[in-house]
C-alpha cells in the first residue's frame, strides 16, 4: 500500500489541488492538546494500575506461638481449633479420596481451580461431575478463565447440560480489561460444606501418577475437617459471589460444625485490595517466626529484596533453612531464572537451596519449627503475593508439620544443592538470562 | 501544520483506547447480588459469617455510648489510661474545641512514653490545622494520613478510610461513627451537635478490631504491629458474640453488603434501621419489601431537613414510594441530624459502625463495624430508637405521593442516578 503522504508529496509537485482525504489540518495548538491528553490518560492509567511498593518492616519475634495471635489477625485468618488434616502427596494421594467424597456428597460440591486442560483426568472428573449434578446434588465450579481456555469445550457442555453450574473467573473481555491480570489461582473443594481440600493440584494429566517422572508432577494438597471447612467454603463463596451474584448460604453451605480432631488452623485467602496482601505478609510473619527450622518447597521461587533479607535474618539467628525449587524440569524457564538472580546472595548468607531434579516439584510448602505447616496454591513471586487470588491453610500441628518434613526430606534425595563455586561459574549468558527475568518478574 | 488522515486517525485511536482503558479500570462492576430467604437468624449466622470471612468470636463485653456526651469522655478517659500502645483511626479531624482536646490528649500520652498511631483520611482531615498535626508529631505521636492527596496516587483518589476505630493497649475497643469534631459534642440537642452511636468493647473481639486498624497501618507505614502490646492472648470477659466487619474494596462484592443484604432476609419479627444515607438498592428494596410481606415490621429512620448532604437525601428518596406502598415504615429525625448507623434484627442482634447504606459505603470506603449478638444490646439500642421516634415524623404513602411532585421526582431521579459516588 502507498503511504498517504507520499501521494500528498507528489499531488505538490505540480500545484494541483491536493486530494483532501488525504492530509489533515491539524494546528500547533490542536497538537499540544492532544499531547497532553495522552500523557494525563497515562498517568492516570499508570496510577491506577501501579502496585503500590509496600515495603513491610517485620521485627523478629522471640517464639512463634507468642507470634501466633499477632500473624493471625494480621492477615486475617483467625485460628480455628478442633479440625483433622490429612495431606494428601501427588496425583495418586489426591485425586483416589476426592473422587470418594465426591462420590459420596449428598447436598453440594464446590470445586475452584485455575488450571484445567485436557486428559483422561479431566474426563473423569467432568463425568462424575455431571452425574451428581443429575443426582440433584448442587454442584458449582470456578474455573480461571485463562487457567481453563485450554480445556475441551464439550466437556464443560456436557457438565453444564447436567446442571453443573461454572463459572468462568475473569473472562477476557473488553469492559474487564482492568480485571485481565487479576486471576484465580486458588484450588479448594468443599463437600457438603463439610469436608475441604486446598490443594496445589491442577486438572491435568500432569498432576496425576505419583510425580515419578517428567510427565507427572509433584504436588501436595491437604484433606480438612472440623470448623475450618466453613472457611474454606467462604474463601469459594467469595470468587463465587463476584462472578455469578449467588449468595450460598443456609446450612448446607455453611453447617455448624463440631470439633473433629485437634489440629488448629486458618486459612488465608488473599485478594489484591491495593494494601499489603494477606499472603506476602503471612510469608514474610512466617519466616520471622521461625526459631529452629524453616523449609520452603515452592516451584515459582522469586523472593523480592526483602524476603531474602528475612531468609537471611534467620540464618543468622541460628534457623536452619533450606529452600527447595525446580531443576531443570519446570514449566517456566524464565521464572526459575528470575529466582536464580537472588540465589548468590541467599546460600552467601547461608541458605541452602536444593534444586529437584526428578520432575516439576509444584508443590508450595512451607514448614516451621517442625509444628506449623502451610500448604496451598501461593507461588513465592510477585504475581502470587500480589496480583492473583490464591488460598492458603495453615495447619499448627506437629504430626502433619512431621509428615511433610518426612515428604520434603525424601524429595531431599533428588535434588542437587546450589553451591557457591559451581553457581558462579555459570555462563554470562545464564546470568544475563537471570538479570533480565528478574527484571520483568513482577508480572510472571 | 499538515498531517496524513491516518495519522490523525491513529491520534482519535490512541484516546479512544487509552480512554477506554482508563474507564474499564475505574468502572465499578454492579453486583446484583440474590440473597435466599433465609431461615431464623441463629440458623443462618455460620452462613453471614462465612460469606463474610468475619469469625464469630465469644466471650465479649459491649457498652453503648450514645452522642458526644457518651462517646468523648469515654474516649478520653481510656487515652488516660493507656499504658503501652493507642491506635486510633477516624475519617473527620477538624480544629478546635474538642479536636484540639483529643489531640492534646494524644500528645500527652506520646510524651509519657505511650506508642500513640494516629490515622486520619487526608480528605476527611484537610481541616485539621498544621498546628494540630505539628502538636502531635512533635510530642511524638506517629500521625500518618491515609491515601494522601498525591499525584502519583490518583488510582487511590476516591478510596477513602471511613472507618473510625480505636484500640488501646490491644485489650478495649472502640468503634463508633463519630467523627472529631465540634458537630460530634454535645447530645445531639440541636442541628449544630449531632446524634450518633459508637460501642466501647472489650474481650477477644479487641483482637479483631484491631487487625482492622492494622491493615491501613501497613498499607500506609510499612509497620508490622506484632506482640502482646497490639494484641495480646484475650480471655473471655462477657457473654456477647461479635464478629467484626471491615469492607474494602476488593473487586468483589463488599463484605459489609452482603452482611446488610443478608442480614434483612434474616429478619423474622422486626428490623430497625438508623442511616443517615440510606440510598436503597433495587435489591435491597426487594428485600425490605419480601420482609415486610413475611411479616416482619420494617422500620427505617432516615435524616428530615437537617442533613449534611441534600443529594444522597434526595437519592434516597428514589425508591421512597415503591417502600411506602409495600408497608416498609420511613421515619425522618427533625431534631438533628442522625449520624448513627444502625441495625437491629429480631431485638438479638445488633450492628453499629461506620457504614452508611449506599454505594460509597459498601463499594469505595473502607469501613468498620462490628456485629453483636446480644438481646441486651439489642433492646438498649432499641430503647434509643424509639426514643428518637419522638423526633421524628412518619412518612406516609399518601401524603408522600401527593406532595411528590414531578420536578422533586426527577431531581430524586438525578441525584440516584449519581448517587454511586455521593
């Protein structure tokens, strides 16, 4: 095609009447207005979107139970005591017990997860859906809108013709366009209002088998029982109410529920609101709690300035920490490389960091002082504390807090640790590659 | 200057995108929220607390203080008493009088070594004087203003802290819809001395006002409020359950509405209201409506002629008639103005607090309330009520109907139509 003003030149050259379509009249004045609105558009825009940098200053604490009272109510979680928690590792302890309860729900499921794409899996699950759903058993399912864009459409037809009702979080259209980044990446169930599950689990065939190889992943959910499902079942309600204007309430939803046994526990659910989110704070309370021991297992591993200093506080105050993320199988390259950029000065100030080399290690695992536990959907990076709704429990009970570590110490055996000279000694193209993902983390 | 059309086409697209953009950013996403009927209140408060995220918490003590002459004593006094840590948010700070009291007090408690946390909204607080700030930041007292009016902070412009809460020591709470400021003194005697209603708490429930007063905290200061100072292992003091409602803007549906909105379809024998802006929804109105039709005696008391804002009166008046007509009872206070917002379902449980019932309230604002559970409570708060009734006069169907006339209706239709910002 012609440039118009190339037209416009040669029309000039013999005095002939331009073609008036072709060239516009604009003044010097009209120019600098537009050029003013277009900046104020900007700034506008910019400071709206813009994350307000928080930088949380958290003081050391002397034990973590006197800790405890202040961590709960800073990020709103209060602690619930008088529920059972069963943790459920990979595909193979996950998916058998869910499909039990399931199986066996009698008045309501509700199911919230960001991945799901295509597989055997997913089948199942969208067949035994459908059946309770023509059972007349309620069933409701949020789905992330981009997590889900991946899945087979008849498969969600199939569930909606049986009466499953889905709702898609944050569909990508034109008046939500200030809503695209915000995603769903929280994963919980709830049955009956009776039984939970926050889990890390995607609907895939990669979260299926017992995280054996590259094609199945490892992951860790937990099954919960006791007061603490009623809120779980909030956390569900709250994206559910956003997207479909349903208030579920009655005792169906939200039973009474007696102790069932004697784990304590909360669940932080985290929505970006433009203060300082639930999660980062209860990541950054978490390790300055910790006296003894903290374990990190966490595929996104991103830890901003601050997180590394907090990491590095607790060396010195004499907590071993170890820290394990992905080896070379990972789902997102540039992630692993955005955490490398920290990673020097995490294992200078005496962070043992261990890559897992079996498969993706998806699981996001925090243990401390071998007593609190948190398992959930939260990513240590920018995106998950900041940007995405995530939910996370926190259980306060050695025995699981054992179970894990037993977990953590096996997948131990799979990894290699980062050391200093080995780490150094990594191309200049690796390390350009880790400057520059760290850079743009924010949004990854 | 010459330029190609598509230029100038590409110039109109970038403001239309940009344009677009920035609306879908600021848009505020209706929620036509659909509540269930709900069975007795009892029955359904796992539900309310759940759909909340606000825990039930027992064991707790509540005293109700009533206009400035409960309230600013009451507040003074546990200045006073502070021992270790004060942490006081409120959304108006003027000068003078009483602001100057509250401050000095703040001041003094600073300088005998009390952590004294002020927070004040800066739009709420743009006529406190630099002589009051400067009285307490030089005492000492950390005085930090919530979402400054800055370019840079444009995005945060309309989101205001209307919250007004105050912890001392971690153990006793405060929370009221008194603002500081001459208008809050007084007994609410005339239109210069406002009426209003604020609880003073004590027992586990401290815990989770001040987790409410933190949040701003760190929003705006970076400071994590940890240990036995801010909030301490509380035992049980009293027989009252509570549970604390702070709503924020997340995207979502507001906490506080779906707590008002589910807090109406509750209802089995009576509902009091107390707003001083009450812009009813459609939905609300439906609820109000189904409750008055389940048998529920629905009564709302709403400011006469003295109010602070005409517009959200007018607003309100929106669905006036459509209440009237379905048997919801309107009552309009002439003696002052009610400022006060309260709920009482069922003569059990109670709400009082910052919200007001419109848009800003549940959609834009941070606010604060807290819900009691308490047929003490319940019936004091209701002694009030009817007291207030004295002051009052009844709207009628007829009589609205008749002197509604075509250019109030449309002026009414206006300022609803507005009335998501007022």
């Amino acid at each position: 095609m012609n440039l118009p003003w190339k037209k416009a030149d040669s029309g000039n050259a013999k005095n002939k009447p331009r073609k008036p379509h072709l060239v516009f009249e604009i003044s010097l004045g009209g120019a600098i207005v537009y050029v003013l609105i277009i900046v104020v558009l900007f700034l506008i825009i910019w400071s709206t979107q813009r994350e307000r940098e928080s930088h949380v200053r958290v003081p050391d604490f002397r034990s973590f139970e006197q800790a405890l009272p202040s961590i709960a109510n800073l990020t709103g979680a209060p602690i619930l005591a008088g529920n059972s928690a069963e943790v459920l590792q990979n595909g193979d302890g996950f998916f058998p017990p869910l499909f039990d309860d399931i199986a066996q729900a009698k008045e309501s499921i509700h199911f919230e997860t960001y991945v799901w794409w295509k597989g055997e899996i997913c089948d199942r699950l969208a067949h035994t859906l459908a059946a309770k759903a023509r059972d007349g058993v309620e069933v409701r399912m949020t789905l992330d809108a981009t997590g889900s864009n991946k899945g087979d459409d008849e498969l969600f037809e199939e569930m909606e013709k049986a009466g499953v009702k889905i709702s898609y979080y944050h569909p990508i259209r034109i008046q939500d366009i200030g809503l695209i980044n915000n995603r769903t990446h929280r994963k919980v169930a709830v049955i009956d209002g009776k039984v939970a599950y926050v889990f890390g689990h995607g609907m895939a065939q990669e979260w299926t088998g017992n995280g054996q190889d590259e094609e199945h992943w490892r992951d860790t959910g937990v099954r919960l029982e006791g007061p603490i499902v009623n809120a779980v079942q909030g956390t569900f309600a709250e994206n559910w109410v956003e997207m479909t204007a349903e208030v579920v309430a009655g005792d169906k939803y939200f039973p009474r529920l007696a102790a069932a046994g004697d784990v304590r526990a909360h669940v932080t659910a985290t929505s970006p609101n433009g203060g300082v989110a639930r999660l980062e704070l209860l990541y950054k309370l978490a390790i300055a709690s910790a006296q003894k021991e903290l374990i990190i297992a966490n595929p996104y591993f991103i830890p901003d300035q601050e997180l590394v200093d907090l990491l590095g506080r607790a060396v010195k105050r004499g907590v071993d920490v170890k820290v394990m993320v992905p080896g070379k199988v990972t789902d997102s390259s540039v992630v692993r490389h955005a955490g490398h950029a920290q990673f020097e000065q995490l294992v200078r100030r005496g962070v043992k960091i261990f890559e897992y080399q079996k498969t993706l290690n998806h699981q996001k695992i925090m243990i401390i002082d071998g007593i609190w536990s948190q398992v959930g959907s939260a990513n240590f990076d920018d995106r998950s504390l900041d940007i995405n709704d995530e939910a996370s429990v926190g259980l306060i009970d050695s025995s699981v807090a054992a179970q894990l570590e037993n977990a953590f110490e096996k997948d131990l055996r799979d990894c290699t640790q980062v050391d200093l000279e080995t780490w150094n000694q990594r191309s200049l193209w690796h390390k350009l590659e880790d400057k520059f993902s760290y850079a743009i983390n924010e949004q990854l | 200057m010459e330029i190609p059309i598509w230029v100038f086409a590409l110039m109109i697209l970038s403001i239309l995108v940009l344009g677009t953009m920035l609306w879908t950013n600021l848009r505020e996403r209706r929620f036509h929220v659909s509540v269930p009927e709900l069975d007795c209140f009892e029955q359904a408060l796992p539900s309310i607390a759940g759909m909340t995220k606000a825990i039930i918490l027992e064991g707790n003590k509540a005293e109700i203080l009533q206009n400035g002459d409960g309230f600013f004593p009451a507040l003074l006094e546990s200045i006073a008493n502070a021992k270790e840590t004060i942490n006081f948010e409120t959304y108006v700070w003027w000068s003078g009088g009483i602001c100057d009291e509250v401050a000095n007090a703040f001041a003094k408690r600073a300088r005998e070594g009390v952590e004294v946390r002020v927070m004040v909204d800066a739009m709420g607080g743009m006529k406190m004087k630099k002589y009051l700030r400067d009285l307490m930041t030089e005492a000492g007292v950390k005085l930090v203003r919530y979402h400054p009016l800055r370019l840079i902070d444009f995005g945060q412009l309309n989101k205001r802290t209307h919250r007004k809460v105050a912890v001392f020591d971690g153990r006793e709470a405060f929370i009221c819809g008194h603002g500081i400021s001459r208008l809050w003194t007084g007994n609410g005697q005339d239109k210069d001395h406002w009426r209003d209603t604020g609880v003073k708490l004590h027992g586990p429930v401290v815990n989770a006002v001040q987790s409410v007063f933190a949040e701003h905290w760190i929003e705006e200061t970076g400071e994590v409020l940890v240990g036995e100072k801010y909030f301490p292992a509380l035992d049980q003091v009293g027989e009252l359950r509570m549970h604390v409602l702070a709503g924020a803007p997340l995207g979502g549906v507001s906490d506080l509405e779906l707590m008002f909105k589910m807090a109406i379809a509750t209802a089995q024998k009576e509902l009091l209201i107390q707003n001083p802006y009450f812009i009813a929804d459609g939905e609300t109105v439906s609820l109000l409506k189904r409750a008055v039709k389940r048998g529920v005696e629905v009564k709302i008391m709403v400011p006469g002629k003295i109010t602070d804002s005409p517009i959200v009166s007018h607003a309100g008046h929106h669905h006036f008639s459509d209440m009237l007509h379905s048997g919801v009872r309107i009552f309009c206070f002439e003696r002052t103005l009610i400022h006060q917002k309260i709920l009482v379902i069922d003569g059990v449980w109670s709400h009082v607090g910052s919200t007001n019932l419109d848009s800003r309230s549940f959609d834009i604002n941070e606010e604060a309330g807290v819900g009691i559970i308490d047929e003490g409570i319940a019936g004091e708060l209701k002694a009030a009520f009817e007291d207030d009734l004295k002051d009052c006069e009844e709207m009628k169907a007829e009589s609205w109907d008749r002197g509604y006339h075509l250019w109030h209706r449309a002026f009414d239709r206006v300022c609803y139509m507005l009335s998501d910002q007022l």
